[in-house]
C-alpha cells in the first residue's frame, strides 16, 4: 500500500492495544498494513475472534496503536473484501465468516508483571508524629487478618492505600440499563438456582474477553465464576491439597492478603524473592514447592513484568509437574508499556488462571473467574457448588451483556485515562515532596511502590505517622517476608489529583517529622 497509511503518529512510544495484545512495535518497517491485516485475519481464522465479534471502533485502535487512522480503515477494508468483517454503521465492524475448522492456536510469548495486597496483626507500640507512643495500626502482619479489615475501617481525610479504582468512575447508567435489558428478557425459571459453575452467558462473555484481551483461548465451559480472586485462591487450596499439594511458593515481596488466604486454607507457604526480572525461578526449584503464586503481568507490590527468560524457565518448571497459579492482577491497566500475554495462554494445562472486575469495575461486585487444568475442573466445580452453590445470577448477566456489548471496553479507556493523570500527579508530587526515594512499578496498575533505599526508619511507623496526618497508606513491609529497605505502597485511583497531591505532601511532612 501507499507510503501515506504506513505513517507511525509522532510522539511517545505507542503503549500497545488491549485488543489481540497488538504491538505496533512488531510490525516490519513500511510492513505495518500487511502486518495489522494479518494479525486480525490470524485472530478470525483460529476462532480468537468468533463470528459475531465487533472489531474496535478504527479511531480507537489508530490511537492505541498511534497510527493513522486510514492504516486501521485501510486494514478493515481488506478484512471486508475477504468476505471476513463487515460494516454495519453504528453496530460497528463485526465478523461475518471463519474457516468451518479453527486450527490449533500457537500463541507468541512475550513479558508480563505481577499484583496483590496485605495482611495485618496483634497492635504494636511505637512513636507516633509528635515522639508519644502510641498503638500503631500497622503491626507486623504475622497473626491473623482481622486487623486489616479494622484498618480499612479507620477514618482518614485522604486514602492512598493500594488496589482500590476509581469507584467514582463506576458505570452506573451503563450498568443500570443493561440490568434493565436483563430483567425485561428473563424468564420465571431464570430466578431458579443457576449452574455453580456461572451462567452460560457470564462465561461466552468472559471466553471472549480474555480471547480478545488477554491472549487466552479458553471454551465457555472451562470457566468457573468465582466470587473475585480471594476465592478462587481459596478454592484453588483445598483442591490442591486434596492432590497432596501442601506448599505453595508466593512472590517476596507479595500480597500479604493472597497469602493469608492461602493459609487459611491450610497451605505453607514458601516465599520467594522477586528482582528485576520478576520472580527467580531459581530459588522456586531449590524450594521443594509443587506450585507458585505469582501475578506475572503485573507483580505486586514491585510493578515489574515477568520478563521473557524467566517465563521460559517458570514454563520449564511447569511443564516437569508444576502447577502455577497465575493472578492477572492489574493487567488491563496500563499506561507506558504494550500488554503482555498471560502464562496461560501458553501452558493451559498446567497454569491455574484467575481474574476478576475487582479492580476494572468495584471490588463490591464480587465477580471474577477461574481456569484451570481439565484434571482439576470437576473438583473445583464441586467445591464451589458446596462453597456457596454459585454467584449471584443477576449481576453475572448484567456483566456479560456489558461485555458482549463492548461497553465494558469503552469503561475502560476512561478510567485508564483517568488513573494515568492521577499517576502523573503522584509521581510529579513524589519528585517533590519525597525527594531521594526510588520508584517502582508506575508503567502500569493501580499504585507506585516508593522505598527509601538506606534509611534506617520502621516503615510501620512512618505509615502511623501519615496517618495521625490524615493519611492512609501501606508500609512496604506488610507485603514482605525477607528484610529490606523501608517503602510505602500508594494507591492513587481512587481519589482526585487534588488528593494524591494533598495526601503526598502530608507524607513528607510525617517523614520530615519521624527523621
């Protein structure tokens, strides 16, 4: 084609598409068309994108990919002349016709990160703001997890705690009318007991969803609907167990909370350090444990990706008898960086994968979901039917048709357009008010990992001090079991920029007090 669709948009590095993990940065020099044509073509005739799915809008995808939008038109058009797409106006670009047979899929490996959150314990003394000692509200996290739930009870003025999104942002009309549709086409018997594995339409839904977005290949009949990630890692635990599983290897740092879920369930768990790179497979070969958690796409607390030799080893492991559980924590949100495929979509039979709208909608939903290995299904299956005999079915068809509907996508441009300023304030305000601290994790997520590299203060004091300041915020060690250097862990979705910048200062004045 003409040199004018081959045109790259001028300015920063194009961050990728959500959409069929598309990299631009892949595409040849002045092969771009050829390229973006054949990777839709690809998607079509493996099944990725099923006849009936709606290509996104071409402005959308130009702009993801920062290219022209008569590239993205130009691509379309060769998909109509095939016969493959057509154009039905305001309904959108949608697939028409596949092969009658999908050829089996090879999926391209490429990077991922990591997620999760904490657990605290019994009070502990230490000096407040002024020098008094006071309780602090952040214990060392070694007894039990009723202190968390206390904590978030706490009041404060300006809440900078991690893995909360922008609640305000839900989509209340976009929900309320698809509710509505719902109700109207429902059935007396719909109002029956559902299938504990989810309804039928939640799981097409989410199949396609994670097709498009994820990389993952998956029938409806593999999900399982699970009530968020904390269960389908407590469910995950007694299954595993029954398999004679007892140790399961976490990320160092990690989430204090998913650990604690997974000994509640009865599990050891083996920590693991976590670098640069991502999770040392190394160190998970030398710990004896038949099975890891990690959050590959995006690594909590840390932010980085899991990068393409350590997938290769973790794959190795995997493939000799381990079972990874994979968290895809925070995955949909990011903002310097092209998505990365999930580890699932490269081993499915032995990667345990969960998900859920926890952090793309309202942790209040209590939706996500769950793949597994086909040995492990059944039983899964069966101990969510005595867990609590299946999800809520409204919701879950409320979810699908946000899904089915593209609405779901268009929510998620605009609260990652609103988290990327709120992320830019941070690190403005950081830079400022925290001069000297190290950065981590802020090309992707929900919140930046700050440590203090060679101070000598307690974390947990610092975060107590914050907060006698009116500021809530997780200190670092919370999150981790090997000693290091103090941090805090700062969630900056759920506010205003006027808050995140507010909520930064008021942290370096409780520093300037504790020093």
């Amino acid at each position: 084609m003409g040199s004018a669709n081959e045109g790259h948009i001028q300015g920063s590095k194009a961050e990728g598409s959500d959409f069929l993990l598309l990299d631009i940065d892949q595409a040849p020099p002045g092969g771009r068309t050829e390229w973006l044509t054949a990777r839709i073509r690809a998607a079509i005739d493996d099944g990725t994108l099923p006849v009936g799915s709606r290509l996104p809008a071409g402005r959308v995808l130009a702009a993801e990919l920062r290219v022209s939008r008569g590239l993205v038109t130009e691509v379309y058009q060769r998909l109509a002349d095939a016969g493959q797409v057509v154009g039905r106006g305001r309904a959108g670009t949608i697939v028409v016709a596949a092969p009658l047979t999908a050829p089996p899929r090879t999926p391209t490996p490429t990077p991922t990160p990591t997620h999760h959150t904490p657990t605290p314990a019994r009070a502990s003394t230490v000096a407040d703001a002024s020098g008094a000692a006071s309780t602090s509200p952040f214990p060392a996290p070694t007894a039990g997890t009723a202190l968390v739930d206390a904590l978030r009870a706490v009041p404060c003025r300006i809440d900078l705690s991690p893995g909360v999104p922008d609640l305000a942002a839900f989509p209340r009309t976009a929900w309320l009318q698809a509710e509505r549709r719902v109700l109207a086409e429902l059935t007396p018997s719909d109002f029956g007991y559902g299938s504990p594995q989810g309804a039928p339409a939640l799981r097409e839904a989410v199949a396609g969803w994670l097709a498009r977005n994820r990389g993952i290949r998956a029938d409806p009949a593999e999900l399982i609907v699970v009530a968020g990630v904390a269960q389908a890692l407590g469910l995950l635990a007694g299954v595993l167990r029954a398999e004679g599983v007892h140790r399961v290897a976490v990320e160092d740092p990690g989430s204090l909370g998913a650990r604690q879920q997974l000994e509640y369930g009865r599990m050891e768990t083996v920590p693991v350090p976590v670098d640069g790179a991502g999770l040392d497979v190394a160190r998970l070969r030398a710990s004896g444990a038949r099975a890891v958690l990690l959050t590959p796409a995006h690594q909590f607390p840390t932010g980085v990706v899991l990068d393409g030799e350590r997938r290769r080893e973790l794959l190795a492991w995997a493939a000799a008898g381990g079972v990874v559980i994979e968290d895809d924590y925070d995955a949909e949100h990011r903002y310097d960086r092209a998505p990365v495929p999930a580890l699932r979509a490269l081993l499915p039979e032995a990667v345990c994968y969960a998900g859920s709208v926890s952090k793309l909608l309202a942790p209040a939903l209590r939706l996500g979901w769950l793949l597994v290995p086909p040995r492990l299904r059944d039983a899964l299956v069966e101990a969510k039917r005595y867990a609590d005999l299946g999800n809520p079915v409204l919701p879950q068809l409320v979810l699908a048709r946000l899904m089915a509907s593209g609405e779901l996508e268009r929510h998620l441009r605009h609260v990652r357009r609103r988290h990327r300023r709120r992320r830019d304030a941070m690190l403005r305000a950081v830079a400022t008010e925290l001069p000297g601290t190290r950065v981590h994790g802020a090309a992707a997520g929900l919140h930046l990992m700050v440590t203090f590299d060679g101070a000598a203060f307690d974390d947990t004091a610092l975060a107590t001090a914050a907060l006698s300041l009116g500021v809530k915020a997780h200190p670092l060690s919370w999150h981790r079991l090997a000693p290091g250097p103090p941090g805090l862990i700062l969630g900056y979705a759920a506010g205003p920029v006027g808050d995140v910048e507010e909520g930064v200062a008021l942290l370096g004045e409780a520093l300037r007090r504790l020093r």
